[in-house]
C-alpha cells in the first residue's frame, strides 16, 4: 500500500505512525515540503480494498487550529470508509515551525493557512498551502499510496469546508466530488475570511474574490452535487459561515447544491461525527 | 433527560457541557464525591430513545491515565448507542486533584483508580473507587438520568477490562452484562496489577484475590456471557494482559466465554473503535 516508501532513489516521506483499524490502517507520515518550506505532516487511512488495486480518495481539509489528528480521532470516518473501499487524506492547515512566521491569535498564522497561496510578506515564503495540497501533496500521494487520479473527492469543515468548495471549483477535474461542514462559504463577507485575505493577499479585494465560494460558483459553477451540513445550532453560523449568500449565489448560478441546516448541532466534532457517513457516502456515489 | 438536575432541594451535579450528538446528547457532569473527597467529572451519552422512557445502560471504565473524554471522542460508541437506545456512561479513572496523593508513574496514583477500594495511606482516604463506582455514581446517575436500574452493563478497556469483569463477577445483579477489550485479567500476575494492588492494598496477597478477574471467576462464575477482544499486536499482550490465565480459570469454572483475539490490532482506541460496535450489541442483546 506504500508503495516504494524507502525506495533507493529517494525517500519522499517518513512513516510516524500505523495503526490497523477497521481492518485497514490508518497511518501518519512526514515529508519535506518545497511548497512550503518546512517538514509537513498528513494521515492517512487506507481501507482494506487498496490491497487489491487502486481505490478512490477523498481529501479532508481540518477548520482552524486542527491538524491531521482531529478528523482521525473524532470522526469515526474509518468505519464507512472501509466499508465503502475509499482511501482519505488528512494534511495539515499550514506550514508549522519555530522558525516559521506566525500570530498570536488562533485564526491566522500556523494552524490557519486558509487553503491559498499567501503573496504579502512574511507569509509568502511558506503559507502557500493551495499549491501545497492541489500539487505537490496530492502528487505524492498518487505516487506512494493505492490511490486513483480519477478518483478524487474534497471535503472539509469550516475553514476546511472553504478549502473544499473553492479548490474544488478551482480544479473540477481533479476533484470530482465535493462536500463540506460548515464552511466559511462567503469569506469575502465574514471576519475569519476578511482577516485571512487581508493578511495572506493584501488589502486590494479584486485578489481575493478568486478564493471565495460564493464568488467562484457565481462564475464558474461545477457539474458535480455539492452537499453540506451546518449545525444550526452553531455560534459561528450567522456571522462566519453566512449560508444564505452561498445559497444564493449557488441559485442563481444554476449549481446543484443540497445545504443542510442540522437542528441543534453546533460546530464541533461531535456534529462531524454524526453526518459524515453521509458525506462519504455522496463521494463514493459520484466517484 | 436530566431529571431534578437544578431542582431546590439538593444541587447533585452540575453540567459542565452538553453536545447533541447522532440525534442524543453527549453531556460532561461534575459532583462532589464523598466516596473520593473531591469533585469528579463523567459524561454520559443519552440515547434519544431516552424521551421516551428509561433504556438500558452500559457502563464504560477507561483505562491507565484516561478521563471520560478518550472513549467519548475517540470510540465513536454514540452511533451505535444511539441505534441500540443504550445510554453509556463513562466515570473518572480515579480521584483528582492537587491536594490529593498522587505519583509520577503513568500506572499508579491519579489516572490509575484500579476500581477498588484502596486500604492503605495516604490512598485510602479517596483511592474508592469500587465504592465510588459501583454505590455512589451508580444511584446519582439512576437519580439524575433515564437510565433502567434493571437493565446495566459494564464493560471496559485494558485497566477499565479488569474494572468491568471484576465488578460484574462481584455483582452479577446490579451489571447484568459484561464484556472488555485488552483486560488486565489476572492482575495478581501482571506487573500493573501487583504495584497497585501491593500499594493500594498491602502486601498480603490473600487481600488481593477479591480483585482478580481469573481468581474470582474460579470462585463464583457468572451467568452471563463474558465477550472480550485483545489485539494480537497489542505490546501489553502476555506480560499485562495474560489472556492464557483468564480462559484457562473460565474454562476450569465453567463460565461462558468468547475471548478475542483480533489479528494486528494494538491497544489503542483505533482498535477499540474498530470492534466497539460488536461489544454494544453484545450488551443490549443480554440487558
């Protein structure tokens, strides 16, 4: 399932850490990023069917703070993905390191990357985490694990969730199938998002619209179903997440979206947990 | 759900958080326990079927160093519970606090309770946990919650095993259900077992035996069907876990068993996650 993993050529990445679970195995690795100048992290968990051939895969992009180890731990996505027979990414949200640029808050800097490639110093020479995950990741992947190139889905949660949506209508022909969990659908229109592109890209707004959601799908819609689930209890909804700009930039555009308010659900992984057999379940039926 | 939780007679516990979570509710309890002297914290998972009437409740012991969280974030036990209408609860692993004794080993001391009730200073004073457990948690939560006083379970992981099968063998009419992943199921032969017997109980051995799984079942089986997965990769395997001993006294005393062990997994939650879904329908099939 690694395949040529400490080959004599080279040795692209490092196994942390493998765990049999579900009857596949979920494992950690580490790899020297030249997107991002430093030693990334990712997880991944490959179901039993991969020892037969290659399988589809599915990208998880983690919200704020996160890293690999929160979707692993508290999802429980290994269950139905081994049912189902689809490998699932876990990278990190940014760059990390002593060395590395950083801020204090908990939205911006490391644990924060925003899925785009940052042009305004100090960020530029490593946050550039959309090249990160849509090339040279997703490139590695391919090369060492039993996962299929027209295969692809994308997923995430809140950050993650506007990773998901924008690199997937950035690149509908390497994602194919797409969901997401309360995302920053509008960060254009929300403090998370405005902070982020104001740092990463500048205060010139016309270089931002091409990493908003609600701004790509009105230009460029995709053929593929987009499913999300929002709690509806979540503190972040109204201000952060802002369902109805996406909603109707979706209508208007004539893209195929099923948006789900969850009564009474907040924004945590204990509302992750109960829907996402649904959400791989939608990428493994448009895969 | 919460029945009299505020009401003006007597304050029991205070809810510290609440999460709908797969259609019920995850929710984190603290009280003070005279049993341990100090304030302990719980969580409990209620089913939805719980609006309608008391259901049936399986109570889950951790393991060395855990809290309630680690089962609660990591087992994914809601889905299944929620399916089956089983409330879990999931207690401490042993008295807390700055003021209380304590020890720098991970095995001795705060985290590592055992489930028994400790005789020797400076431990004894809050080191109750088999009263704590079994008396004083068990009446506040059949008070407090919808959960069947004739209808509960135990069950439990590696330290939390040895905590399930002891407390069922010893009380076969309040846990009518049993069932454990990588027990400590002869602790009188494992190093784990001797340190915190020998230091929560002295070292005359003849006081050990009442808190040894593979002891008390020679002496008094029990009706009910004890399940039991190990990992065959778990490192703990022969020199904490000593299955061998286990089926060998069930077998000489006639006590029902099936004893797993699972090919390649470890001790981790990734093994607990994968196997959680046997253990409560295990449980709901014999309350």
């Amino acid at each position: 399932m690694m395949k040529g993993e400490n080959n004599e050529d080279s040795i692209l990445m490092n196994t942390l850490s493998s765990w049999k679970s579900y009857g596949g195995t979920l494992s950690v690795h580490e790899h020297d990023s030249n997107a991002c100048g430093c030693a990334m992290q990712f997880a991944v968990f490959t179901p039993p069917q991969a020892a037969n051939g290659k399988v589809p895969v599915v990208w998880y992009l983690s919200g704020l703070t996160c890293n690999w180890s929160n979707v692993m731990e508290k999802s429980g996505l290994q269950r139905v993905a081994a049912e189902l027979g689809v490998m699932v990414i876990a990278p990190d949200t940014s760059p990390r390191g002593d060395a590395l640029p950083n801020d204090e808050a908990y939205d911006l800097g490391q644990g924060a990357g925003f899925y785009i490639d940052a042009t305004e110093a100090p960020w530029a020479t490593n946050f550039q985490m959309e090249t990160y995950i849509t090339r040279e990741l997703n490139e590695l992947v391919l090369k060492e694990f039993a996962a299929d190139p027209a295969r692809q889905g994308i997923m995430g949660h809140s950050m993650g969730g506007h990773g998901a949506l924008t690199l997937h209508l950035k690149n509908p022909q390497t994602y194919k199938s797409v969901s997401a969990f309360s995302p920053i659908a509008a960060p254009m229109q929300a403090p998370w998002g405005k902070k982020a592109f104001a740092t990463y890209l500048g205060s010139d707004e016309s270089n931002w619209s091409a990493h908003d959601a609600s701004q790509l799908v009105s230009g460029s819609p995709s053929k593929a179903p987009i499913l999300v689930d929002t709690g509806g209890s979540d503190g972040f909804l109204e201000e952060q997440l802002t369902p109805d700009i996406f909603i109707a930039a979706c209508k208007a555009a004539g893209q195929s979206l099923d948006y789900r308010i969850q009564d009474g659900y907040d924004h945590s992984y204990w509302f992750i947990a109960s829907f996402i057999e649904d959400h791989l379940r939608h990428h493994a039926k448009h895969l």
